[in-house]
C-alpha cells in the first residue's frame, strides 16, 4: 500500500484547488460570452459607427471573446472581415490584427476604420475639417478628379437629385490632397464612409 508523501498531498491539494478554480473561472467567462451574444443594444463606441455592415457581429461579443481567447500582443485573424468589428477591437485590446475579405468594400471599410493617427496628425485633420465649412459651397465651381472617378467615388452620385453631394465633395477632395502628410491626405478617402457622400451613411 502506498502512502501519499507530504509533497504529493501538497501537490493534490492544489491540483484541486486549481481545477476547481479554472471551474469557476470557465463559467464566468462563459456567462460574460453569452450575455455578450444575447446583447441587443445600438452598436457603438470606437470607429463601428462608421458604416452599416450586412450581418456584422456584435462589437460586445468580439471583446468578449478576443478577451476570452488571447492575450495582449497576440495576433488575431479574421479571414472574412466584413466591416472590420473584430479588428478594431482587437486593436483597441492590445493585440495586432489581420484581416482578409475577398470584397474590396469589406477592404475599404476595415481600412478606415483601423487608421490610427498620431496626436499631430489628428490635430492637423481636425483644423483641415474646420475649414470645410468656407471651402463647401454651392455657388463656387469644383472641379472634378477623374482618378477620384475612376476609384468611385462618384458611384450613386450621377443623378440630377444628387449633383450638390458629388459637388461637396469634389471641392473638399480637392483641398485634401493639400494635407501636410500623404497619411493625412489619404484619410479623406476613409472618411467618406462617415458621411451621405459615401455608399451609405452611418448611424
């Protein structure tokens, strides 16, 4: 018959110490999961206003999970993208993302909504939109870029009932290219899916 060593009880003891907190531990994070599936509240917070998505997931259940699943600095991979929710929040928790979709609208979105700006460059975007105001005007001519057409940013826009939002933002794409950093300058073209001026408005 054997008999347990002091270190082999010790060791027992917090082999069960541990399973059972692991127990409880799996069920809290299985409780913060479902409660964050089941969440059926507006979607909101960080850049996932930005664009409506078809069937995009909840922002609460992809933390949830990212929070459940890794750790910060670990990479998270979505393969089908979509509006880039779990992205943003992977990046938002400390960890790198990559995303992949085989839409170049899922492509477009995700990018915009994962710029990240430096505290100058945010400034100096901040100040060019304060400007907006003198620069979109209806009575003044705009001028039309055909590589801006040719990447459709006029798609939608063609018709007589739209022609003063292709003009709005003719004229602001024009001043934008005037941006102090090309990552400045570029961030316009993100931008317009924060506005009517892009495929679809955000709210």
């Amino acid at each position: 018959m054997h008999h347990k060593t002091e270190y082999e009880r010790n060791a027992s003891r917090k082999s069960i110490g541990a399973d059972q907190k692991a127990s409880v531990w799996d069920a809290e994070a299985f409780t913060r999961l479902v409660n964050a599936a089941r969440d059926k509240g507006r979607v909101s917070g960080l850049t996932h206003k930005f664009y409506r998505y078809p069937a995009r997931f909840s922002p609460q259940f992809v933390r949830a999970a990212i929070e459940q699943f890794t750790n910060p600095g670990d990479l998270v991979f979505d393969p089908f993208m979509g509006g880039g929710t779990t992205l943003v929040e992977a990046v938002a928790l400390g960890r790198s993302a990559i995303g992949t979709d085989i839409s170049s609208l899922a492509t477009f979105v995700s990018k915009a909504k994962t710029l990240v700006f430096s505290d100058e460059e945010f400034q100096c975007l901040e100040r060019w939109i304060g400007t907006l105001k003198v620069i979109i005007n209806i009575h003044i001519p705009s001028v039309s870029s055909k590589d801006y057409v040719d990447a459709g940013y006029h798609k939608h826009l063609g018709s007589s009932l739209t022609w003063r939002l292709r003009k709005a933002m003719e004229q602001a794409l024009a001043t934008a290219v005037n941006l102090p950093t090309e990552k400045v300058a570029l961030s316009f073209s993100d931008l317009r899916c924060l506005t009517p001026l892009g495929v679809e408005e955000s709210g």
